[in-house]
C-alpha cells in the first residue's frame, strides 16, 4: 500500500526553473514586417514564454500539494509532525506570491515593449524583466527546497483513509494483534509507512453491509507508555485520537507475550488518559492457552474460539459510530 497519492509534481529549485523559462525563451526567433517589428515581435513572445513558464509552474506547485484548512483533524496532525504545518503554509504562499508577482511584472513589460519604437528600450525592457523574474524567483529559492522536500515527505505518509471510521488496536507486542486485524478483515490487511514505526502501519479493511470501515494496528505506537516516548511519537499518538473511533485493546492474560499482566493494565490506563471520550473495547487474548473467567471477552485468534463474538462486538460498536455520524451529519 503506498503512501498518500496527491499527484504532486517533482518541485524544480529556483535554478532549474529560471533555466527552464530562459531555455525555452532563448530558441524563439519572430519574423516580422520589417527590422523593428521583428525585433518587437520577438521580445514580447520571449517575455511571454518566460513568464508563462514561472507563473504556469508555480501556481501548479499551489493547486498540487493538499490544503491544509481543518486543524484538530488526523491528517493535518500528521503534516504538522512530519513536515511542519506554519512553514508548510508559508512556503505555499511565497510560491503563489511569486506567481502573482510574475503574472504582473509580465504583463507591464509587455505593455512597455509594445508601446516603444526604440530597438534598444525593447531589448533594455526585456533583460529588466528578466533580471527582475529572476530576483523574484530567487525569493523563494528556500520555500521551493521546502516543497521538494515535503513532496517526498507527504509519499511516505501512511495510506489510511483519515475520513473512514476506524478501530485502533493497542497493546503490548506479541498479544496477538496482528493475528486479530487478520481475522477481523474481510480483506488481506496491507502494510502502510507510517514515520513513527519501523515496520509501518497496518491497515485491514471491513465491510458490514453498506458499511466499510478500516482496522488498523500501529505497531511501535500504542505498545508501550506514554512517558517513555519521545516527543514526536507522543505528537503521534495525539494524531491518532483524530482517526480513532473505537479501541480495541489486547490484553494477554498467559504473560507469553513477555509482559506482566500489571504492566499490560497499566498500559490500558495510560490509553484511557490518553482517548478520552473513545470508546475502548478490552479482550483477552490466547484463550486457548490459559482463561481469566473474568467479564472481558476472552479470545483466540489462533484457535478461532470466540472470533465471532468478538468480530460481533466490534460491529456493534461501530455500527453506532456510523449512527452517531449520520445524526451528526444531519445537525450540520
């Protein structure tokens, strides 16, 4: 599953695209009725290639990368952890000032250019307008490195579907999770780059009638304490309370995941704290290896005990977040 598809063009530095306008300026060549209208007819096609070039480049730049309008939401979280949001945004506008700024110094050279009979005001008005698109470009020369690198960036974001209702499953390693997203899916669950993890996210796909959801497990994520992450996995688990509409949190009571029953619980506590208001499902894992008798849903991915309760459980719960939704939807 690749990352995130925006369609975002390769971002040429500043060199490469003033290369690319002169370039393309530097082969045409305008007949005209006589020597100055030659001359003349010349100049303004130049003038208008160059800058059509900068202008058509960059406000493509603006039109390609993502918006970024919707704060508190799980996919800007993301940018702003990985790329920076505030910069993001400041690059953006340098780029489409530039392109404004271009379009405008494009067409009061033209003007000028039509205006004079003087072969040497053509060409003195047309090496202003290119020293001057020149120095604009120049301007942003950081904000196009910026984008270029965010390009890359926005590639390797996690392919999850930020507007489809989703269950998160937590947990120790070696609970049985991954065992679960396999089984609870109706289709092979699929491995997506997530920055914080190194073996990515991985992202499995329900249907229940009419309605689709995603299951996902963030391994390195939601498996251990939260005071012992570092800032941007802490940043990242904040990101994940925008995408998480129900928790289902593996608790494995036989300890052969290599984690004491208190260790696990507290780990629980700690995602309690951390998605309030998120509804959170508990289940027992390795059912067939030892039963707590106790009143959480005990199950075994293994074995296949109890799946279809659990599988049951989980539909439930999501079936009233697609309720919620749709009241909510009607509210707005």
């Amino acid at each position: 599953m690749a990352g995130m598809d925006f369609k975002i063009p390769t971002v040429l530095s500043s060199e490469e695209l003033m290369e690319k306008a002169f370039h393309r300026a530097s082969k045409i060549q305008k007949n005209g009725t006589n020597a100055l209208d030659g001359r003349k007819k010349t100049a303004l096609a130049k003038v208008t290639a160059s800058g059509d070039i900068i202008v058509t480049t960059l406000t493509r730049y603006v039109n390609s990368f993502p918006r970024m309008d919707k704060e508190g939401d799980f996919f800007p979280e993301l940018v702003d952890i990985v790329i920076g949001i505030d910069r993001y945004k400041k690059a953006l506008g340098a780029v489409n000032w530039c392109a404004g700024k271009a379009e405008k110094l494009k067409n009061d050279c033209l003007k000028d250019i039509r205006r004079t009979k003087d072969p040497e005001i053509i060409e003195a008005t047309r090496r202003s307008f290119y020293g001057r698109l020149n120095s604009y470009v120049d301007r942003i020369a950081d904000d196009l490195l910026f984008l270029q690198d965010a390009k890359n960036k926005f590639r390797r974001l996690p392919a999850v579907d930020p507007n489809t209702p989703t269950v998160v499953v937590a947990g120790f390693p070696n609970v049985g999770k991954s065992n679960l997203v396999t089984v609870l899916s109706t289709a092979e669950p699929e491995i997506a780059p997530y920055p914080f993890t190194t073996k990515g996210i991985i992202v499995g796909h329900v249907e229940d009638d009419w309605r689709k959801y995603q299951i996902v497990d963030t391994p390195g994520l939601l498996d251990r304490e939260f005071d012992k992450r570092n800032a941007i996995e802490k940043q990242a688990v904040l990101a994940l309370r925008y995408l998480t509409d129900v928790i289902l949190f593996v608790i494995d009571p036989s300890e052969t995941c290599g984690f004491s029953r208190e260790v696990q619980e507290k780990l629980l506590s700690t995602v309690e704290q951390g998605f309030p208001g998120v509804r959170i499902i508990v289940a027992e894992s390795k059912c067939d290896i030892m039963k707590t008798g106790g009143d959480r849903i005990c199950f075994s991915a293994q074995s296949g005990e109890n799946m279809d309760i659990l599988t049951e459980i989980v539909r439930k719960e999501m079936r009233e977040v697609f309720r919620r939704k749709a009241v909510e939807a009607e509210v707005e």
